[in-house]
C-alpha cells in the first residue's frame, strides 16, 4: 500500500470538448481521498486543441506530448503547482500590495483575479491613498457592483485617510435620507429610459438648491469617488475623466462593454418621436437645418429601421442606422422626449428608448438581432442586442479585479494591452469545503429542494447562520413564510426553525452581488445549491462583448 501522507499528487484526466458531469466527479473523488490520505494534490487541466479543420480534439497528458512536446506539458504542470500553492491571507495581501507598489505604472491596464475578500480592493484603495498623499492632483475612480458595497467602500477608504465621496442614489420622499424634491418626475424619466440630470433637472424649479445634483458634484470633485457599475455603463467617460487610477471591481465584461437586450416592440418610441416633431414643427426655430428637426427625424429612421428588422422573419444580423454628429445632439433631446411622451401618454419600453437614443448619437459599437435559439422554450420573440464601450482615458491606470475573466479578454474588449498581476497561489481555507455528488437543478421539485435544504442544516448543526445561493425558484422557496394553495394542495413550505437559520439567501446572477463582504460577517457557512446554467444566447453575447463575433461563424 502507497503511503500518501506529505506526497505530492498531481492528477491529470483527459480534456475532452465534452465536459462530462461523471468525469468531472470522479477527478474530485479522487483527488478527496488522496487528500483524506494526507496527500496535497494539484489537478493539472490541460488546454483542448483543434485539428486543421477546427473541431476540438480531447486532449491527453500522451497526446499533449506528441503534439506540443515535454516542454510544454512541463509547463502546465508547474502552473498547476503554481496557483494550488496554499498561503496564509496576511501573505497573499502583502503580494497584492507588493503588486501595486512594485508593478503598476501609469497609463496601463491590470488584471487581479484574486476571489472575493481577498483585499485586492483594499489594496486599489491603499493605492489610491497614497497617489492622495504625494500629489493631491491625482485622482482615482472605484466602481463596484452596488450601492451597498460603494458604502463598504467609502467607509474602507476613510479609514484609509482617503478623501472620498460617493456617487448617490436617487432617493425619494419616503426614503430615511431623501435627495430629490422632485422624486416622481425623476422617476418617470428612468422609466422612459432617460437621464434626470439631463431631462428633468434643467427645468426643475428645485435646480439651484438640490442636493442630488449637489452630491453628484461633490463625488465629481472628489480625490477618490466611488460609483455602481450601473452609473458607470452609462456616463463612465464622465466620471473617468482626468482621473489617475481607474478601479473596476467585478463583472468586468458587462461594464467595460454594456449590452442591452430587449425584445419589446419599437413603435411606441416611433409614436412619441413623431410627436415630438408634431410640436416641434409649430415652433419658428423648427426649419430643414435646425439640429433638433435633423436629431428627431433621424432617431425616427433609425427606430422604423430596428423594427423592419424585428418583423422580418428571415432577418438576423447587423442592423444598420445613421448617426448625426456630436454638435448636432440637442440639449434638451430628452426633456423634450418626455414632455412629448407626457403629452401622447404613451410609455415606451425603457430600453428601446435607450437604444434609438445611443444609435442616433453614435455611441453604440454593434446592433444585432439574434437568431432564436429553438431550444428555449421561455424565448418565443425576436430579439434585439445593443453593445457599447466604456470609454476609459488611455492615460489612466486601470485595474480590473475579476476573478471570472482572464488578461486577453480584458484586453481585448479595452483593446489595450493587459498586465496579470494576481499573487501566485491561493489563500488557505480558514474553513474545509465539503462538496456533496448531488446537483440541484431548475427543474426539481419543491419537496427535493426542502428535502436538500433540510437535510443539510440537520447535517451540520454547528452552523447556525448559513448563505444559501441557488436559482431563483430555490431562493424563493426556502425564504418563504407562506405559499398560496394549488388547487387543493398547500404548496410546501421551509419550516421556520431552518428558516431562521438562513441569514442569507440569493441565486445566480442575481443583482445583489456575492462579491460583498457582508456574506462573510453575517454567515457561518455559505452553501451553493445547483449550478448556474448558461444558454448559447448567453454565450454569443458574451463573445461579441469580448470582440470575437468571428468566433460565431
């Protein structure tokens, strides 16, 4: 019998195009009993290949010799020893300071894809704090998943000595710190799609005075501000301007490059387009070369174009628009679109506002419309996609901290060149991870989620505040204090002694990030139910996002 205890294990299984769910187990069994042995393993995966025609091949340790030689297979082993090196949390830390201190010059890109409450945003502001400190003339910019966690943030960086000042949410008069006196206008312009600042306070009898508009200059002017990826998708050309360092804390595709997807119709904007040339047309200034007749007349084409092409059965592909240039743009473009919507009564879906309105303006990269993916049963319409860029200042360091994107896939959605400054190595586990052969998928009943849900908090009754993050239906489900009946059957519910034990509970690609630490102080185990599925139109986007739209042919 092998004695395993003090070895060095590396396990190395055959890539195959094909992920293969049994596989996969085995590999993890595996490797959990040669650990349970005392043995340290390492899982090496190899890279798949493609032949000349390219169709991926399976890849195994003999092939991957034959075809890319010893050298190479030695190198994929010696990542594998790399990045399964356990080291303490002080120690990692100390490599991401080191990172920032030693590495990072001004005008280029970083990658840290270190996970969640490792300190990389600890480490960003530490920087940010000392650039303050030298030359008050340098400024940085943070931009995280929510609100929440720009307060996390904020109050991170104070202790810091930073001076720092958060973008604000917009609050209404029931709200604990109102901010907005004319809360419902505001409002009514998000739900047209549009920007308050841009339709709503020019004209706000509340301008002078208001503390929104006060807040946002405050973060403007600020050494250190800090924004929501959901303000940044829109005006992150504003708030990155003249600033030094440029901070983007996960979900880095879909803030570098912002999609909108819908598949409503466009003919209530077309309706209220027309309207606003209907009034336009009475006043004296509203003549052939007049910038406004020219916007809304083109804005007009463009949405008539997008719908052509929604009712086209056969069409899929590029949609083309026209543009009208920047000094063209009116000032009031969206006070005037909401006065015309206001005036027809007619709402239309928020995004295809956004869309006719980024078009017209240029600031969209591609329009697509997708292919139906026959597959999925809960898409029956035609979709439209709309990608843009966030634009950066080339001088500016940025660094992106995403533990779920690599360096030339930031690289190529920044179309810059990418610097992976991520510590080598993983952070010991302060607790052990127990994965049980048993996935939880959309499809399962009430009763089997209650019964996995019940049965693990029975199982481990040491932890009393558990994290559960599962889908959508699952985080419903086990949160619940009452169901309706169906029919004659009480849908089940969890019983409230498990209930008070989820402290927390979300599901995958929810809006509330996982990335807050909040998780971590408020739960003595975070337990994942399922795996996150992803759909081919996921996919496809996620390829056009990253510029690979030739990856799709």
């Amino acid at each position: 019998e092998v004695d395993w205890a003090g070895r060095e294990v590396i396990v190395i299984f055959d890539t195959d195009p094909l992920v293969k769910s049994d596989v996969e187990k085995s590999r993890h069994e595996l490797g959990a009993v040669l650990t349970s042995r005392g043995a340290t393993v390492r899982h090496c995966v190899l890279p798949t290949c493609t032949d000349d025609a390219g169709n991926l091949l399976k890849n195994s340790p003999d092939d991957h010799l034959v075809r890319f030689g010893a050298e190479s297979l030695r190198e994929c082993i010696e990542l594998a020893r790399r990045q399964r090196v356990a080291v303490s949390v002080a120690d990692y830390r100390s490599e991401i300071w080191r990172a920032r201190t030693q590495q990072v010059s001004i005008g280029t890109c970083y990658l840290d894809t270190s996970g969640a409450g490792s300190g990389k945003t600890r480490g960003d502001l530490q920087l940010a704090s000392n650039l303050q400190a030298e030359r008050p003339m340098k400024r940085s910019l943070f931009c995280v998943p929510t609100h929440q966690q720009a307060d996390e943030v904020r109050a991170e960086s104070a202790r810091l000595g930073g001076s720092v000042e958060k973008y604000p949410r917009l609050m209404g008069p029931d709200s604990d710190e109102p901010n907005c006196r004319n809360f419902a206008q505001a409002q009514r312009a998000l739900d047209l799609g549009l920007s308050p600042s841009k339709a709503v306070c020019p004209s706000c009898e509340y301008e002078h005075d208001c503390v929104y508009r006060a807040e946002i200059k405050a973060a403007a002017d600020a050494p250190i501000s800090i924004g929501t990826h959901d303000r940044a998708k829109f005006v992150m050309q504003s708030m990155s301007n003249a600033r030094h360092l440029v901070s983007l804390q996960e979900n880095a595709i879909d803030t570098l490059r912002p999609t909108v997807v819908t598949d409503s119709s466009f003919r209530p904007v077309i309706r209220v387009l027309e309207e606003v040339c209907a009034i336009g047309s009475r006043s004296v200034n509203w003549n052939d070369g007049s910038p406004a007749r020219i916007y809304f007349t083109r804005a007009i084409h463009n949405a008539i174009v997008i719908q052509s092409c929604l009712d086209d059965p056969s069409f899929v592909g590029e949609v083309q628009y026209d543009t009208v240039p920047a000094q063209l743009i009116p000032q009031a473009s969206q006070t005037d679109f909401m006065q015309a919507a206001e005036l027809c009564g007619v709402t239309p879906p928020a995004d295809t506002v956004r869309i006719v309105f980024a078009a017209t303006e240029g600031r969209l990269d591609d329009l697509t419309v997708d292919p139906i993916d026959r597959r999925n049963v809960s898409r029956r319409r035609r979709e439209l996609t709309a990608y843009s860029s966030a634009s950066i200042p080339d001088n500016a360091t940025v660094i992106v901290g995403d533990a779920s994107v690599t360096r030339q896939q930031v690289g190529r959605i920044l179309q810059r060149e990418v610097v992976d400054i991520t510590p080598v190595g993983r952070i010991a586990n302060l607790h052990p991870v127990t994965q049980y052969p048993t996935d939880l998928t959309r499809e399962a009943s009430d009763a089997v989620i209650l019964k996995l849900v019940r049965g693990l908090l029975l199982r481990h009754p040491q932890f009393r505040r558990w994290g559960v993050i599962s889908h959508p239906r699952a985080k419903e489900l086990i949160t619940a204090e009452a169901r309706p009946r169906t029919g004659m059957t009480v849908v089940p519910i969890l019983e409230k002694a498990f209930r008070d034990r989820i402290a927390r509970a979300s599901y995958f690609r929810a809006d509330d990030t996982r990335g807050s630490n909040e998780w971590f102080r408020q739960c003595d185990a975070i337990a994942i139910l399922g795996t996150p599925r992803v759909g081919s139109e996921v996919v496809r986007r996620q390829l056009v996002q990253m510029r690979m739209a030739d990856a799709l042919t």
